[in-house]
C-alpha cells in the first residue's frame, strides 16, 4: 500500500511539474485583434462625431455604432451603457470608458485562441 501512495505522489509531482514548466505560449490571432480593436475605434470615434458641434449624421452612421455594439456585446456577453434612440449616444463620457475598458479587458482575457472565425460562431450561437 506504501509504495502505491509513493508511486501515486510520485505521479502527481511529475504532473505538476510539466504542468508548471509548461512552454506553451499565447497564440494571438493579428488578424483578429485589428478587427476587434477596429470596433473600439469606432465606438469611439462615433462618440467624438457626436459631441462635435456641427456634425451632420444619417441613419446609416447610427445603423454601423448599433451593430458595433450589437456584435461586441454578443462575443463579449457585456452589456453596454449607452442610450439607444435618435441617436444612440453616451450620456456620460464615464460610461463610454467604462464600456472600452471593458471590451479591453475582455480581450486581455479571451485573446489566446480567439480568431474572427472563432468569434462569428460565437456570435451565431449567441444569436439562436
């Protein structure tokens, strides 16, 4: 019975450490990150556009931030803080940063792996 707990230990040891020495590294898809960043960028920068006096909007410039956001929060399964309506806005500047923080964070997060294909069948799912 000694010499399976030791055998037993002995296993363990050994697990823990390839587990710990482990050489595998973080694949980040490139690609992916422009994509996902590119969709911060715009939340951002449709933000500016509306805060600038002025600016003249169409329905087809709310109709890209409302699917910006749509797809964000579907892979991210975050729920954002702007104001829908005529236009969708930010009715606080705290709030537009704390959605990009955190569409920022979830990247830091879920990064290793994730490629744009991975993430539109994300999105399907989520959809149905």
């Amino acid at each position: 019975m000694k010499s399976q707990k030791k055998i037993f230990i002995i296993l363990v040891i050994i697990y823990c450490i390839n587990v710990l020495s482990c050489t595998c590294k973080c694949k980040e898809d490139v690609d992916f990150k422009n994509f996902y960043f590119k969709k911060i960028d715009d939340i951002i920068s449709y933000d500016k556009n509306m805060s600038t006096v002025g600016y003249s909007f169409t329905e087809d410039y709310w109709f890209k931030f409302y699917d910006t956001i749509w797809y964000l929060e579907r892979l991210t399964n975050q729920k954002t803080r702007y104001v829908g309506g005529e236009p969708p806005l930010y009715s606080k500047k705290s709030d537009l940063k704390k959605d990009i923080r955190s569409f920022k964070n979830w990247y830091k997060e879920n990064k290793c792996g994730m490629s744009i294909e991975k993430a539109d069948s994300i999105i399907y799912e989520s959809y149905f």
